[in-house]
C-alpha cells in the first residue's frame, strides 16, 4: 500500500523542519510515500520550509506543496482530500513529532483489515525550562486536558476519535470531506460521520506521535478557549459528535456565577462548598502530576494554572453559547 502523509501549517517555520527532518528517517520505503505540504497562508518562512523539501528530496513518490486560501484546518484537510494520490492518507499536526517506524506501523494496523489507525499522543515541551515543563504537566494531566483516549491508553481497542489518524481511501469516498462551518471541532464531527457510515477507529497503542504543548499559559489559555467556543457552536451542526464531558468547564463556570450570585445575597455556603471542593481536587491532581518530576518551585502554581485553563475553557463556552441563536451554520 501506499500512502500520503499530509501535513497543514501556518506559521510553523519553527517546527516544520523538525517535523520533516522525521519524515526522513522513516523506515518505511519512500518510493511508496507520497508528501503532502498545504500553507494555510503564513507570514514567515513556511512556505520557503516548505519548497526547499519538496526541490531536495526526489525519493519520495511526490512532494507536493499547496495553499489553503481559506487559512481554517477543515478547508486545509479538505484541500489535501482534493489532491492525494496514494491507498492511504495520514494526517499529522504541523506542531509535532513523530518516531521513524510512525508510518510503517500505521501501514501495518491498516494492512491487517483496519480502515483508520492511530495511537497514543503525549506531549512535549518547546523548550527544557521549568515553567515549560509545568504547562506540559497542566496539560498531560486528566484535570487539565480531559479524558481523550488517545492520551494516555495502553491497550489495543476501538475509539471515537484520536490524533495523527491514517486513513485508508474508501473511508473518505464514503464519508465525503470535512465540514467547513467548524472552526476547531471539524476532527470530531468527521469522526462521528465516518463511524456512522461503519467504520472503526483502531487505537494502537504501538503507533506513537508527540504534540507540543504551547509555550506559553497565554497560548494555552487561547486555546482552551476556542475550544470551548467551539464545542458550543458544534452543537448547531452535529450535536451527537460532543461528550458531556466537553462541558464540564461550562458547568464549572455557570456555577461560578449562580455561587457568586447567591454569596451576594446573604447564601454563601454553595460558593463555599464549590470552592472548597474545586481547592481540594485541584491539589490532589497537582500533587499527581508532580509526582516522579523533578520537584521545582514553580510547580506551587499549578493548582491556579489549572483554575485558568479551566476558566478560559468555560468561558469561551459562554461565548459559544451566547452566540449560537444568532450563528448561522452554512456550508459553503
């Protein structure tokens, strides 16, 4: 089999060149590799990362550079569905790392019956720096980034979703491309539809890839809140496609409120309850993610890096929800 390996950035020029310096140690055979490179119209030196791979490495089947006009990752992932060539079609993140058997044991879960495979993806720091590695322990920790199974499983199974999957042609001739009216939450509405036409998603756990945790609390809280944002707007598209657990920061933050709201008015025993209950958790779970690390002062400050994630999510939530009436889900 063959496959295209498809990988959307915008300005990653940073982290491109790690990214494809790993593509070329691959040991699966190149001659049935095909690269897929699509700029979602960055700013910096991308776009150059980009050509200078596809002019200096003539081993692979193709490499093929391509611009995403619309800049959103399901017009990018929909740009890639328009020009792939090969049986298979692999998706990794622009910001992340991969091991040099990731295709070949991809090629083999999917060789052996399975229609899209992935496996597990933990994180990694940009930089070695103390405070870099206490945004890594917020976000590998269950408290801050949920339950996804694709973090932290260590058993073969089927799954809902997962990240850097590969996908066998048939599965997208079935299930049509992604859904343009989503801004962040495109990967959980395609994975709904493509178990919807009867396919399953095969969790690995011998497939690894890495993600880079942002760099800094104000990126990650950027993050946190598009993707509450989203998860609300999805509801308007495809409301089987989200969890209950994707509004639990919600949940957090409307209580926040109705507490506040009752402390004002003389009852201030919910808010005492949340707050001592939400105290209580948030230290367990630091001491947790602390636990085996090299101990530095800084990580004192988790149990509040937690609280502004949490907030940030739930927050954006609010947005969402605030403007779902007035959204109008169109597809172009």
């Amino acid at each position: 089999m063959t496959v295209t390996v498809c990988i959307i950035a915008y300005n990653e020029e940073r982290t491109l060149p790690r990214l494809l310096a790993d593509l070329k140690k691959q040991d699966y055979p190149p001659e049935k590799t095909e690269i897929l490179l699509i700029d979602s119209g960055s700013d910096d030196a991308t776009m150059q990362v980009m050509r200078a791979f596809a002019r200096e490495n003539p081993q692979y089947l193709r490499v093929t550079v391509a611009e995403n006009k619309k800049r959103t990752l399901a017009a990018g992932w929909n740009v890639a569905l328009g020009l792939f060539q090969e049986d298979v079609i692999l998706r990794i993140d622009a910001h992340a790392r991969v091991p040099a058997d990731f295709l070949r044991k991809n090629m083999e879960c999917l060789e052996g019956g399975e229609y899209v495979s992935g496996g597990p993806r933990p994180n990694l720091p940009e930089r070695d720096t103390p405070w870099q590695r206490l945004l890594l322990m917020a976000e590998c920790s269950m408290f801050g980034s949920g339950i996804a199974q694709f973090r932290r499983e260590n058993k073969k199974k089927y799954v809902k979703t997962m990240f850097h999957p590969a996908y066998r042609r048939e599965v997208f001739e079935k299930a049509g491309k992604y859904d343009e009216r989503l801004g962040r939450t495109e990967d959980n509405e395609m994975n709904y539809r493509i178990r919807q036409c009867g396919f399953r998603l095969c969790y690995d756990p011998s497939i690894h890839s890495w993600q880079y945790t942002r760099s800094t609390l104000g990126g990650m809280m950027k993050q946190k809140y598009g993707n509450g944002y989203w998860v609300v707007l999805t509801l308007k598209v495809c409301p089987r496609c989200m969890s209950i657990y994707h509004f639990v920061p919600l949940f957090f933050v409307l209580a926040v409120l109705g507490s506040t709201v009752m402390a004002a008015m003389g009852k201030g025993w919910p808010a005492k309850m949340l707050w001592g209950a939400y105290g209580l958790a948030a230290t367990a779970m630091s001491v947790l993610a602390v636990r085996g690390e090299e101990k530095h002062p800084s990580q004192i400050l988790l149990p509040g890096i937690f609280l502004l994630l949490h907030g940030s999510y739930g927050i954006g939530s609010m947005a969402g929800l605030l403007k779902l009436p007035f959204w109008r889900a169109r597809q172009d």
